[in-house]
C-alpha cells in the first residue's frame, strides 16, 4: 500500500523560492504555492505585502521507510541553496526542518493611551526591513485601532515582527537595532520578545 504525505514548507527569503520550489517539483507531487498571507488568513492585504512564500506539497512513496528517504534528500538539496526555511508534516504538525536563527518582537500597547497619526505607516516601514544582520517580516494584525482615537480601556493586539538571521550575534545585532527603531516610534510602547511560530 502507498503512503502519502502532505508537507508545507516556509521560506525566509523570497528571492530564492523559484530556486527551492524546482527541487520541490522533481520529489513531490500536488506543488501549490502560498502566500503566508493567504495561509495565515490576515486581513487587511496589501499587494506590495503579499509574498508567495510558502510551498505545500505531497510526497508520495511505496512505504514509510522509501518517504523518508525522499524527504531527506529533498532537504538536502535544498540545504544546498544556502537559504532559511522550514519544513513542517501538515498532518501531524511536526516540524521536520526549523528555523535557526529567528525571534519574535511583540510591540504591546499596554502604555499607550492613544496611538498617533503616522504610527501604522512607521511600524509598516519596519515591517520588511533588511540590513546586513538580517531581515524583517511581518503580518498586520485582523484589527488596527483608527489612530489618534483613544485606546484606553480597549484590548489591542500586539504587533508581531519577526527577525531572521544567519547567526545568533547578527540575530542580537538586529533586536537591538529593530527595537530601537520601535521605541523612536514610541517610547511608551512595550516589547516583548517571543519564540517564532510557524503555523497556529
């Protein structure tokens, strides 16, 4: 009996997702690709946000043992094109490759009593920022509070960035340079640093 299994795989940088998805094509069958934007189902969408870098595929084998093997030298071709990525099994939501160098900058409103004209389009400009430690990505939140009304007494979601490096010293590098740029926006905002989620 034939064993199917269904995987997605998230990458870092787009520039290189051509390059990762023609060795997804020569191991996998049902190739689709996605937006995390489309994946995570985040309104509102900006066109120049909307990036397609997430690839699902189905690898398909005579038995679990042969899978595997596909699997692995998927990886290994990929882990060739120098580039972050992670690999997740859609059924069980195992993480089969994970993202080494990544952290989460959560930007609380905790302190804030009402958010001013002009923050949303500095947050978004932070949004896919690249220097030479890393770079940014981000997903605006289902909900925004119209800025210059009050918030006081309202619950309002945290802006999350996430930051992508090639080390942990380039990856400190880039929360203290991210964070910065975060408080000139706003010094009564609060950060909170977080763990990297792939998929909810």
């Amino acid at each position: 009996m034939s064993v199917k299994k269904k995987f997605s795989l998230a990458i870092v940088d787009v520039e290189k997702i051509e390059e990762v998805n023609k060795v997804i094509i020569k191991h996998a069958f049902n190739v689709q690709q996605y937006s995390t934007y489309l994946y995570f189902n985040l309104n509102p969408i900006r066109p120049d946000d909307v990036y397609m870098d997430i690839t699902l595929f189905q690898l398909n084998s005579e038995d679990e043992s042969s899978l595997n093997k596909k699997l692995n030298d998927l990886i290994e071709e990929i882990d060739q094109l120098n580039t972050e990525y992670a690999i997740r099994d859609e059924d069980t939501h195992e993480m089969i490759v994970e993202i080494e160098h990544v952290l989460a900058l959560n930007i609380k409103f905790d302190n804030v009593k009402r958010i001013t004209k002009g923050t949303y389009e500095k947050i978004d400009a932070i949004n896919f920022f690249k220097t030479e430690f890393g770079i940014c990505k981000s997903y605006n939140p289902n909900f925004r509070p119209i800025e210059n009304d009050s918030i006081e007494n309202k619950e309002v979601r945290p802006e999350t960035i996430y930051l992508f490096s090639d080390s942990a010293e380039n990856l400190s590098k880039l929360k203290d340079l991210i964070s910065e740029k975060i408080m000139e926006i706003d010094p009564d905002f609060e950060i909170e640093s977080g763990p990297f989620i792939f998929i909810d």
